[in-house]
C-alpha cells in the first residue's frame, strides 16, 4: 500500500511565458521559486507548506483547453484560500472571468476561473468557514 504525504507540485503547460508569469504572480499572488536550469522555459511557484505550482512552456500542447469557458467539471486544480469574499472581489478588481458556486454540494464554497491559456483554476474555503 502507498502511503500518501500530500501533493508535492501540479504541472501546467502554457503558450505565453510572460502573460503566464504575469496572473499567476500579480493576479492569484503566488511567489515564483528558483526552477532548476531545464531545455525548456517556465516558471515554479510556491503555493503554501511546500505545494509547487510548475509551469511548463509548449505552445503544441495537448492538454490546453480549445473551448475556454468555464465548467466546474473540466479538469482542474484546487487551491485552500483564506477568506472566500476577499478572493471574490479580488478577482473581481482584476476583471478575471468567475464562475461562482458558493454553495457547492463538496461542502466548498468555491470560485473557479482560468489562467490566459485556460488552465481552470478552483479557489475555494470550507463553508462552514464563510459563516465565520
């Protein structure tokens, strides 16, 4: 049997390193990391307790979405943030496109958006934490 630790990074690939680096650094506010000297160009990030986000650059990739409207059931990567209406208005503030399920049947109020290739992005609390 595995015995789990918790998730070490999640991997995204990108088309535009900059416009990348740019929501993932000054939108979502992650702290990019020093990434070992690859082929390749991307970009790590710290998330929180050692969790990695690794952006990987390859413009042909097939994992990127063509249809870039936002489904909670399209692949996605979930992030624990602190205070569910800072994040909203937020994002609001930055104009980034939301879709908003507050009362989600998970038990988590959650707020999905996606980075500028589409990568689909959940930011979500408890809901026992909103009534806080």
């Amino acid at each position: 049997m595995i015995t789990y630790k918790g998730i070490h990074h999640v991997s995204l690939t990108v088309t535009n390193l900059d416009q990348a680096k740019d929501f993932y650094s000054n939108i979502l506010g992650l702290k990019e990391i020093e990434r070992p000297a690859f082929d390749f160009p991307g970009a790590w990030y710290e998330v929180a307790n050692g969790q990695q986000l690794h952006l990987i650059v390859l413009p042909n990739s097939q994992t990127i979405r063509k249809d870039q409207s936002l489904n909670s059931r399209e692949g996605h990567f979930a992030i624990r943030v602190a205070n569910y209406t800072h994040t909203l208005d937020w994002l609001k503030l930055h104009q980034i496109e939301i879709l908003e399920k507050p009362k989600s049947v998970s038990g988590f109020a959650q707020i999905f958006c996606a980075d500028p290739d589409g990568n689909l992005i959940e930011l979500n609390v408890d809901q026992a934490d909103m009534k806080k």
